[in-house]
C-alpha cells in the first residue's frame, strides 16, 4: 500500500458513516453482560468497559484488497478534521472529536469485588 492509498482511504472514511473497533477493557468492579452480548472471552473474569467512537482509545481499519491496516482513529481526525467533524464543530472544539461512547458493565459479575461485612 502506499502512502497515496492510505491518505485516499482515509479521505473516503472521512465523508461517510464509519465503525472504529470497540476497546474492552476487564475491571475487578466489572459484570458479564458485555461479555455475553458481545461475544467477549468468557475465561476473563468481568469486563468493566468498552470505549467506542474514542479516537484516542479505538482503531480504525482500512482495507486494501487483501490487506488491512489498523491504525490509531486520532489519525483521521488529525488528518482530515473538518471533514469529518464539519466546519462548525471543528470552529468550536478544533481537532477533538467531542462525542464519546462509554459502555459500563457492573451485571452479574463473576465475582464480588467488595463484600459487605457485619
């Protein structure tokens, strides 16, 4: 792939709906619901959090024919900021993607991180 493909891809994600990978993320606190609903490693004890649409904490992957490349999503956002953003986003926040998603799991945890004692 070559420098021209990677920025023409990025150029193509920045002007249409996209989907980075969501980053899950195990907490003592954590639950089982994220894992069961999303098909998560069921040998980790409890997962506490996904971030999701975080360019500092998500990827973002491009594929080439064949070949995929994964990269930190912050990229896009540096290198294409008013087109993905829009202009009076980006005339408000700049280069920060002000939307954030974070998915917090406390349901039926394997195990209790805090015990109450009598």
């Amino acid at each position: 792939m070559t420098g021209d493909a990677l920025r023409a891809g990025l150029d193509h994600v920045a002007r249409r709906p996209f989907r980075l990978v969501p980053y899950f993320d195990p907490a003592p606190w954590g639950g089982r619901w994220m894992q069961r609903v999303c098909g998560l490693d069921p040998a980790v004890p409890n997962f506490g959090w996904c971030f999701d649409c975080v360019p500092e904490e998500n990827s973002l992957v491009l594929r080439f024919g064949e070949v995929r490349v994964k990269m930190p999503s912050v990229n896009l956002v540096f290198y294409r900021p008013v087109e993905l953003l829009g202009p009076s986003v980006y005339g408000r926040f700049g280069a920060e993607f002000p939307i954030r998603f974070d998915f917090l799991d406390t349901m039926a945890a394997a195990t209790s991180a805090f015990r109450c004692i009598r």
